[in-house]
C-alpha cells in the first residue's frame, strides 16, 4: 500500500443483510443497493417477488453478491425452506423497494413469496422503503398500513419526493441507494451498537464569518471528517445531531442535520441541542476572528493602490464554553508543534481528550479521505494512530470515548 493510502472502511463487515425486492420501476435501484452493502463488508441474500423478477432477473443479483438469492417458492433446486434460514441469519432485513402490495402484505402478515415469507420468519430489524405513484402513496390504507408497521417497530424509510415514473411529481420517489444502505446501517447500529440510546453531537467544517453578503473569513475545513464521525455514531446506535457548516454527503440517513454558518450560530446551535446530550465531538473548524462588522451590501473595490483595513474580532471558544455533563472531544488541526499545541487545548477547553492531525500532510489535511491522529488526554497520555480513512479514525475515537469513566455504558 503506498503512501497516501488506506483500506477502504466496511462498517457491515461479518453482517448478514436480506434485502427484498418487490415489483416496481424503481427495483433497478435495489442491484445498486446490494452493490453498495457488500462493498461496506456485508453478505447479502436476496429475495424477489415474482413482479421483481421481471423488472431484474435472478441471475443479475446472482452475479453481483455473495449470499443466496431466492426468486421461485417451488423451486425444486434451491435449498429447502430457503426464506426461513435467509430470515433466521439476517441481522437485518430491507424490502427497497416496497410497493403498496408488498407493504399491505407485511402489514397483514400474508406471506405468499419469498419476500414476504423471509420478512415473516426473521427477528432481524426491519426496514421498508415505499415506491409508488404519488397518489397510491396518498391513500388511505397504505398509509394505515405504513402506520402499522411503524407501529411495530418497522423502520419507514422515504419515499423522497420528485419526477415519478409516471412523469409526474410527488411523494413516491424511491430513496437512494446510498441513503438505503445508510438505513440498514442505522438500523442494526439501533439494534445492537454499542452507542445505542446514547445523544453525540458533531460539528463539521469550518465557519464563514461575513464580510459582506458575497464574501466572507473562513478556512479550509470541508467537513469530512466531522460527517466520519457523525456516520460512525450513527452506525454505533446513537442518536446523532450533525451541526455542521458544509452541506452533508447522501448516506447520513437518520442524522438530525443542522446547518449554520458562524461561529455565534455554531455555539447557539450546540447549546439547543446539548441538554442531556452524552457527548459534544467538536471536529469543526470555528475561525478564531469574525469582521467587527458585516456589510450589508457587497463592498466595492477601493480606489487604485488604496489598502482597506478589515477589522476583526475575537469569536468564543465554542467548546470551551459547552457546560453540562457531556464528555467534549476536540480536534486540533495544526502545522507545527503538533503535540505541544494540541496538549495546551485539553485543560483550558475541559476535554477529556484531543485528536490531533497536522493538515501540512498531504494525506491528513483538508479535503482528503484519510487521516494521521493522534489521541492526547489530560494525563499526557499519546496515543498515535496509523494512517486510516476518516471513517475508521473516527471508530477509533468513539472506542477510545466509550471506554473513558464518564461515558454511560449501554
């Protein structure tokens, strides 16, 4: 592996996924689906309905994943009772996509097709994912029948809104394979994380302090590792608010998304969000100055060879001033004196430990996938990380955040 490089994260790998696919335009989305589980470490078996298997064969889903794929109910070749040990095994089941058949037979019980036999005979977390035309969606008794499920636990998620197959627009759109796989992930996360219960606030990207309406004080920051960070809560059971000043990725599914701009609105947003939160992990990069006072219009150029002096102003140390009993982790981006910097922020921010990267390396700056940590705590304990995707640095900071004694265990 060359510099630069790290193993790409499977945040499902060793899970087992039965991923259902009923009758609809939009099952094409479902072989995207089940790409993107196995990429993420998981085994998927499939189940189609007999209209799914018209849409996409059997054989597509054969080529693509590494568990069983069950279309026929009478197929004298497949396994015996195969929808019963798909069910069994599955730690979690999607049916992606679901249409207002399926979902009145899952509501009802009726199992007549591999899918609906598989959901019938699994434990597993189950997660639905409606499409259909807006005015099905509408109805009345597929939304009695969605209530039902959610009733009972079942995970509803979409539809989106937008261009149907009919060519008109509404609600009925299925969601998209990267927020599915992000429920599935959510969902086992819920059922067995070991973060489960627990509140993580995040913070990610760096502040835009206004100079006028068109420009503005900021830095590199692109947020990717603070939306790391809010995944890997998420897939760890917790309930995650992402305060964060760049628009998220797709695949955040079930993360409470707030979005600000400045460091005031930053703080102000954590302090909505912070009551009975168990932790605040502040990866942002909240500018130290804001101009003393913004334009209301665009400033216009000055004379030729004139300076302009921009005035500035000190921001509040926004974890610093976080109060509660929430356990704060902070981040220090610096590009000298790595350890000695980071060090000196751990007492006067009341953290209980710091990540500390220097952004002068190409491979652990702004804008990149990976990362060099090291983890610093008030005892001078240091703690180095190889280099990791951002994903997998941000795991091993929450291994490090539920072994402190603060952390409330599950």
């Amino acid at each position: 592996m060359t510099a630069g490089e790290a193993p790409a994260p499977r945040p499902l790998a060793g899970r087992r996924v039965a991923l259902g696919v009923s009758g609809s335009i939009s099952a094409y989305k479902a072989v995207e689906l089940a790409r993107r589980l196995e990429d993420a470490g998981a085994i998927v078996d499939v189940a189609l309905t007999p209209s799914a298997a018209r849409f996409i064969p059997a054989l597509t889903f054969r080529s693509l994943v590494h568990g069983e794929v069950a279309e026929d109910l009478w197929d004298a070749a497949a396994p015996a009772e195969q929808h019963v040990a798909m069910g069994r095994r599955a730690e979690a089941m999607i049916v992606a996509p679901a249409s207002a058949t399926t979902l009145a037979k899952l509501a009802q019980g009726i199992g007549d097709n591999t899918v609906t036999l598989t959901a019938l005979a699994s434990a597993a977390p189950l997660i639905v994912a409606p499409a259909m035309d807006h005015v099905m969606y509408n109805q009345a008794a597929v939304q009695a029948n969605l209530d039902a499920l959610k009733a009972r636990g079942v995970l509803v998620a979409g539809p989106a809104a937008g261009r149907l197959a009919s060519g008109a627009r509404g609600l009925g759109r299925l969601l998209e394979p990267a927020e599915l796989a992000g429920a599935v992930r959510s969902a086992i996360g819920r059922a067995v994380g070991p973060m489960r219960g627990r509140h993580v606030i995040v913070t990610a990207g760096g502040t835009r302090e206004p100079i006028d309406p068109v420009r503005f004080v900021g830095n590199r920051s692109s947020g990717k590792m603070g939306f790391a960070l809010a995944e890997a809560a998420r897939d760890r059971g917790a309930v995650v608010t992402l305060v964060t000043t760049q628009a998220p990725p797709a695949g955040l599914f079930g993360v409470v998304v707030r979005r600000v701009e400045t460091a005031v609105e930053m703080q102000a947003e954590i302090a909505k969000s912070s009551p009975g939160a168990d932790a605040l992990i502040m990866a942002a990069a909240v500018a130290d100055y804001r101009p003393a006072e913004a334009a209301e219009e665009k400033l216009k150029k000055s004379a030729e060879g004139e300076a302009r002096m921009l005035e500035l102003v000190e921001n509040p140390d926004v974890v610093a001033g976080v109060e509660g009993s929430l356990l704060k982790v902070g981040f220090a981006a610096e590009t000298s004196d790595l350890i000695a910097n980071a060090q000196a922020k751990i007492a006067k921010k009341s953290l209980v430990f710091i990540a500390a990267n220097d952004v002068s390396q190409e491979d652990a700056g702004f804008a990149v996938e990976t990362n060099r940590i090291v983890l610093l705590d008030a005892a001078g304990g240091v703690e180095r990380l190889p280099l990791l995707h951002k994903y997998d640095a941000a795991a091993a900071i929450y291994e490090r955040l539920v072994g402190e004694p603060g952390w409330r265990a599950v």
